[in-house]
C-alpha cells in the first residue's frame, strides 16, 4: 500500500444474525448483475462491507448446468457471510436450483424479488413475484423445509403505485421461513426513476421481527446516517454508488480519498479482474469500474478514450499514473 493508505478497521461487534449467521457490520455490497463478482465483492468486503451478495443467478441456468454459473459461484474464504441470489417464477425450479447451490457452500440463499427487467419480472420473476404473494408463500415454506442454509429475500416495495404489498410481503417471508430481507424502496414500475420511499423501508422494519436491510439511493456517508436513523435498519445496502467508491464501506467519501489510494486500489482492482477473468476479458470487464473510478479526474476526451479502450494492462497502468496527479 501506498505512504498515506487508510487500512479500513473492520467491524467485530455483531451487528444482527441471519437465522444462525451472524453479521458483523451494518454496510452491505448490493447484489449487481455484471458488477458484484468476486473481484469487486472482495475489495468492498475488505473495505466493510459486511456480506457477500452474488450477481442474481437464473435457477434455469443452475438446473441446466450452465458453465456461466460457476464463475458467479466462486467466492474468497475472506467473504464469508456469502449469499447466493436465485430467480425464477416456479418454486419446483428454485427448489431443485437452491438445492443444488447449496452444495457450493453459501451461508444464505436470497430469493430475487425486484428485479425489474421485463425478461424476468414479465415472466413473474424477481419483482414479479410481488403480484402472487400465495406464491411468494409457497416458495418460502419449501425451501425453508429442504434448505440447511438460511433463506432471505430482496424485495421491492410493490409492482406499481397501485399495488404497494411490502408488508404483506414481509410478513409473509418472516412467516414462511425467512431469516432477512434486503428492501429496495421503489415499486418495479419505478425502475430506477423517481427517489427511495425510506419511510416505507421503516414500515417494514417495524412490521416484522427479522432483520430488515435497507437500501436506495444511499450516495454518501451522512445518506448511510440518514437511512438508518429514518427507518432504524438493521443494515443499509449500496449498489451503484459503491461502484469507483468501494472506500464507501468504510465510510468515507470518494473526495475524502488522495489519488495515492485511489491507485492502489485501481490497480489492486485490475489485478483480482485479470486474473479471474483472463487478460483479454478481465481488461474488458474492468473498464466500466475505471470509468467510474477516474470520473473525478478532468481527463480530456482523447485520454479517456484510450483508458477505456487500451487492450494493454501495461499501457493501462501507465497511462494512471499520468491521470491521477
Ligand atoms: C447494474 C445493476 C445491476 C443490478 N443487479 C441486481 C441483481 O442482480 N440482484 C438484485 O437483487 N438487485 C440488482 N440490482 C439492484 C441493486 O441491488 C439495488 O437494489 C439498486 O441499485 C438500488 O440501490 P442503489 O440506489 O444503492 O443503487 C442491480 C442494480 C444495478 C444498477
């Protein structure tokens, strides 16, 4: 590391408990499809953040045996508590999917319940599940039967304004097996428009006795402190904003970092995606992280286009020592 790097102090109090796993800390990664694989989960675990949540992962894909799957698997000792997130719409498939991800070694598996994408929720899976909640019921109680990991949910708030069910839907997870829920606090219809209801993440935390992890629209440190006052989580949970800020989990700011850090970590980065991913894809892979990372910094057009674009991991390398003063 660097003169100058901050070695964040990780968290030994415990702060809740999932069924039997216990969690230490109160900042969590966000499950983010082509973002949270284990390059970036273990730089933002070793940050703070508190649990691993994997990219969603299709339970057709895992039934099928898709060899795309076991990359999404694969997780550092260092990461533990892990959970590995499942779709689908038919509890028969999340059930034989469940079963067989648990031979992999998780300590929870989640259930996606929000996401909005047409291609799953239109099916009636991840958000899509919140308009069939006898379902929701169904699903909850079998796996609570067949699992021996405990089982959590991340859910959003409704389909649409129309249909707001978060806490019939919490009550029903809690009821059916449930040891967690995550609440992203926008109905599907929403998207990612509009802004986090964060007075209805509260009503679900005040709804149910399991811990209730809140989430959106969390962009600074005084955000974590303002959700958790607003709604008394038990944990808060950050997706986009944790991307080119991974120092987010250990509370601090991305102004508040010196450009010595910034390189560390920008390399460290690469380094875990070139050799997860191999050379070519890993390079590929990392561009959108080091857009992210280097958007604080006036580059001008020409030198951010061969950042994002070098094929070379050297030349990457040498061109951010040049970017970052
Ligand atoms: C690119 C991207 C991919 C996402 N993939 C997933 C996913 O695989 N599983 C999931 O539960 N949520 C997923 N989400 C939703 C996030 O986990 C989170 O709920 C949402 O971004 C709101 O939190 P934020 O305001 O902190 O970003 C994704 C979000 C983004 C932006």
């Amino acid at each position: 590391m660097p003169s100058g790097a901050q070695s964040p102090q990780l968290p030994n109090t415990l702060t809740f408990s999932v069924g039997t796993i216990p969690v230490f800390g109160d900042l969590i990664l966000s499950p983010m499809e082509g973002f949270s694989d284990m390059p970036f989960r273990s730089i933002c675990r070793e940050q703070g953040s508190a649990m691993s949540y994997t990219e969603f992962i299709n339970a057709l894909d895992v039934i099928q045996g898709n060899p795309r799957v076991l990359k999404k698997l694969t997780f550092l000792t260092a990461e533990r508590p892990v959970v590995f997130q499942i779709f689908d719409n038919e509890p028969a498939r999340l059930l034989e999917a469940a079963l067989r991800l648990q031979e992999f070694g998780p300590d929870i598996i989640d259930v996606n319940m929000g996401c909005s994408v047409r291609r799953v929720s239109g099916r009636g899976a991840g958000a899509g599940l919140l308009r069939t909640p006898v379902k929701v019921a169904r699903i909850f109680r079998t796996l609570y039967r067949e699992l021996e990991v405990p089982l959590s949910a991340k859910i959003r708030l409704g389909w649409d304004e129309e249909s707001r069910n978060y806490c019939l839907i919490a009550r029903i997870i809690e009821e059916n097996g449930g040891a967690l829920i995550a609440v992203h606090g926008r109905t599907k219809e929403q998207g990612y428009g509009g802004q986090a209801d964060w007075d209805a993440i509260g009503e679900i935390k005040q709804a149910v006795s399991i811990p209730v992890i809140g989430n959106g629209d969390v962009r600074t440190v005084a955000d974590i402190e303002r959700l958790k006052t607003h709604t008394a989580c038990d944990g808060i949970m950050i997706g986009r904003a944790a991307v080119g800020n991974p120092w987010i989990f250990a509370r601090r700011d991305r102004e508040q970092v010196p450009p010595g850090e910034v390189q560390e970590m920008v390399s460290r980065h690469l380094a875990r995606m070139l050799d997860f991913y191999g050379e070519e894809r890993g390079l590929i892979l990392f561009r959108k992280h080091a857009k992210r990372y280097l958007s604080v910094y006036p580059l001008s057009s020409e030198q951010r286009y061969r950042f994002l674009t070098t094929e070379s991991p050297t030349e990457l390398a040498q061109m951010l020592d040049l970017i970052v003063p």
